[in-house]
C-alpha cells in the first residue's frame, strides 16, 4: 500500500495528510511542537526538545570531593618518607665488583712498566685502531682498490676489483703493431711465386689462354631478341633468362611443364630457360631473350 493520505477538508477540498504504510495500516505522520498555552513551536536543532533529566546517582565507586581531599593528604606525606629514603641508601666504604657486569667502558690513560716483554690483548676487543706504519707483508696478497687508473690518455675510475662491464665503460686505447695471418693466408711471397710461375711455365699460360678465350666466346654469345609470345611456337635452344620490360604475368613452358609466374615487376630478370612463352595468360610485354 502507499504512503500518504488524501481527505477532504471542510470546503471539500482534497488534502494529502502524511502517512507511513506500516504492515498496511497507515501511520500518520505528525511534528513536535513545544510551548506554552497557545503556542507550539516545532522542535528544531535551534529549538530542541525540552528535557529534565533530574538529578541522577553517582555509580558504586566514583570519585567525589571528599575522596579527592583524602588522596591530596596522602601524596602531600609522600615527600617526608622519600627523604628518609634517600638519606638511608647513601652508603660509604667498599663496593664489591662482582655485582657489577663482566665488561665495563674506560677512559683515560693505561701506563705499562717499560721495559716490558709481553702485554696480553685477551682483555681487548678483537679489533683496535691503529696509527702509524704497517709493513705490507702483514697484509693480504689481494687488495680492492679504489681512485683512478690512467691507460694511455683514458682514465678508469676503480672501485675494488675491476669488473667487465666497468672495463668495457670507455674505449681504451690499443696499439696492434701486427697480427699473425690465419694458416695458408697469401702473402706477397706467395704472390709472387705465382707470378713467376705464370710468366715461366707454357702450360700455365696456356691454360689462362683457353680461360680467356672461353669467358670472351660467352660473353659475345650472350646476345639478345625480342620475345613474341605464341602459343604453338617452340624454341630449341632456350635463352638463359627473360628481362621483363613492362611487368605482369608470364606463362612459360619451362622443362615441358606450363607454368605461370604472377606479378613479375617491370625492369626485373626472370632467371627461366623456357622453350615457349605462351601468348595466352601472359599480360607481361617488352620481353627480351637473354
């Protein structure tokens, strides 16, 4: 059920009176006010709701006046008894050490008889402070080291021992006078026993002569033709390559396999031998026969 009421007043006008549905009976909803005959003024955080709260027992215990006097008496003769204290612990004559700790601070000066033989450190702490020289063969065959050590004209800042990294932190300058050659490296003796033997030997010459002779024979023969693409056509002797001239796709017969190359770029070589170029599915033009 809702909230809220609607009645009719006395000029039958509808009012809305505030309710609360409480378990579905309305509960109506009124303001405090206070005040005397013909005046009600409602409660507010600056009017509050006035209360008498009358004058209410103090629990089993709590500390009055009374009580407070009484402790004041008793601290105030605190002070009597703590003198006579103070008086009775102040004590002369000897004091037994045993009851103090085993170790104890010092200061001053410790005279030793001289001459002397031997004085016993077993008393000391294990480390002291030292002043004066202290011979290098008492100390430790390694060192860590700190400061600066200078390599040709780089320095190396260095504390305790150098690691690999801190080695590699600056470039240090390195002089390579020279560097044994890899076994079976030429050299100019080498060299120049292969000169001798060209210059001297027939059979060498005429070798290198035949060499010569057969790179020049291919280099002439390496002429070219202008490819026309056919589907019937054969060539016998195939070219060593296809320069593509404007690029596309090329459909060679290659080793008496069909086979189509797609998308060969313009102003590449095709590295094929084929025996025909088929005018059907090639979209490549200005081919020419290496």
């Amino acid at each position: 059920m809702a909230d809220n009421v609607s009645i009719k007043d006395a000029t039958d006008a509808t009012r809305s009176i505030a309710t609360d549905d409480v378990g579905g009976a309305q509960v109506q909803i009124v303001k405090i006010g206070v005040g005397g005959d013909g005046v009600a003024v409602p409660v507010s955080t600056d009017n509050p709701l006035p209360v008498d709260v009358g004058t209410p027992s103090l629990p089993e215990g709590a500390c009055t006046t009374a009580k407070q006097d009484a402790i004041l008496a008793a601290v105030a003769g605190l002070g009597d008894a703590i003198a006579a204290v103070t008086a009775a612990v102040q004590a002369t004559g000897a004091v037994s050490v045993s009851n103090f700790p085993e170790t104890q601070p010092v200061s001053g000066t410790v005279t030793v008889a001289n001459p002397v033989s031997a004085v016993a450190v077993s008393n000391l702490p294990a480390t002291q402070p030292v002043s004066g020289t202290v011979a290098v063969s008492n100390l430790p065959t390694m060192q860590a080291v700190s400061g600066t050590v200078t390599v040709g004209n780089a320095s190396l800042a260095v504390t305790g021992p150098a690691s690999n990294a801190e080695l590699r932190a600056e470039a240090l300058a390195v002089s390579l006078a020279s560097a044994p050659l890899p076994t079976d490296a030429a050299t100019q003796t080498t060299l120049a026993a292969v000169l001798a033997k060209l210059s001297s030997d027939p059979a060498t010459q005429t070798t290198l002569a035949a060499m010569l002779d057969a790179m020049s024979r291919v280099v002439s023969s390496s002429s070219g033709y202008a490819v026309t693409p056919s589907d019937s056509t054969t060539t016998a002797t195939p070219p060593n390559a296809l320069w593509i001239g404007t690029g596309g796709d090329v459909r060679a017969m290659v080793g008496g396999v069909a086979l189509t190359y797609k998308n060969v770029p313009s102003g590449s070589v095709l590295p094929i031998r084929p025996t025909r170029i088929y005018a059907t599915g090639t979209t490549a033009t200005d081919m020419v026969a290496m």
